[in-house]
C-alpha cells in the first residue's frame, strides 16, 4: 500500500484526508522539516518510501527527480482561489482512480478536470 508525505504549501486537512480514505501520511509540518530544503524534504520521502505530495511545480523537474528514482510525486497544480475542500476531494478522488503502478516511481499532476501522468519506461 502507497505511503504519503505532504509537503507543506498543501492545506493541513489533507493529511486528513488522505489518511481517511487509509493511506498512512506524514506531514513535513509533523515530522520536523517545516521550512526545510526540498532536497531534505525528497530524502525523506524516499527514505520512507512515501510519495510526496505537493504543490512546487520544481518537483516536477525530472533532471534533478528523473521518473522511477523515486517512490513518486504528486503535484498538486490548483489555482490558489480553490478550496481546500475542492482541492482535497479532487486527491481523494485520484487516488481512487489511479493504480499504485500508476503513481509509484512516476509524476503525477493533479489539475482542475485533468490527471496527467508522466511514466517511468
């Protein structure tokens, strides 16, 4: 079963959420990497083999995240006049609808009315 990291420019509730719906999650605003780099933040995701769920577009760099290197990356990219609810049920929503193979080792990009999904080959 997949293991989550939010990072911490998504809304608290949706480690909530996704925690509701049964996946163990971690918080970066609980586990002590508040305001720390990204590098530290992608080290413990891997290191807890948890993909990381986020709204930096930067992670979506694959030169410095290449595809399969990773337990995989959600961005979340939502115009910031969304709700938290809207944008939580819109997650909660993909991952019911994804498949681990879909998600682990790859980049997924939420956004309104759209999954897109760059695959390790």
């Amino acid at each position: 079963m997949l293991k989550f990291l939010v990072d911490e420019d998504m809304p608290k509730s949706t480690t909530q959420t996704l925690r509701s719906i049964g996946f163990e999650t971690f918080d970066v605003r609980d586990v002590a990497l508040r305001g720390k780099s990204d590098d530290e933040i992608f080290a413990f995701a891997q290191g807890n083999r948890a993909v990381l769920v986020t709204a930096d577009m930067g992670f979506g760099n694959l030169l410095r995240y290449p595809l399969g290197s990773h337990a995989g990356i959600i961005i979340v990219h939502y115009p910031n006049e969304m709700s938290n609810v809207v944008v939580n049920d819109n997650l909660r929503e993909a991952c019911a609808s994804l498949s681990e193979n879909e998600i682990r080792g790859n980049l997924v990009i939420l956004e309104p009315g759209r999954i897109r999904i760059k695959r390790f080959k």
